[in-house]
C-alpha cells in the first residue's frame, strides 16, 4: 500500500525590511560622488554616523535628505 504524500507546507510571504543606514560606499553610489567625499561630509558633520559602530554606518535618512538638497548639520 503506498501511502500519501504530506501536503505541502504553507510559507509565509516574503518580508521586507526598511533599510536604516548605508555603509560608506552605498552612501557614495547613492549621492553620486566618491568615498573621500563622505569622509569629508563625516568630517565637516555634514553627516553623521551612528555611535558606537566598528564601521561608518550612515543613516538613510540623512542620505535622502542630502541628495533632496535639503539643508543637515552644518549647511545653510
């Protein structure tokens, strides 16, 4: 007697989850200019990176709003 196949395992859809920072060269590529350039805005506190981390991360926020032309720490 052959016995019956399981039914299929029902998956969940996928999840998306909303980026929070962007390394140093996703900021770069994403603003159109090279990696020394956010080392500049990092060191004018242009941007600013999260606290505490081993690496430059920067907030997709901050990004976002430098690329729309929106005045951040120490622009006018």
């Amino acid at each position: 007697m052959i016995s019956p196949s399981p039914s299929p395992v029902p998956t969940a859809p996928p999840v998306t989850v909303e980026r929070l920072t962007y390394s140093v060269e996703e900021s770069a590529t994403a603003l159109g200019v090279s990696k020394p350039t956010i080392y500049r805005l990092l060191a004018r506190r242009i941007l600013r990176p999260v606290p505490g981390l081993r690496h430059k991360r920067i907030p997709c926020q901050q990004v976002r709003r430098l690329a729309a032309g929106e005045a951040l720490h120490g622009l006018s």
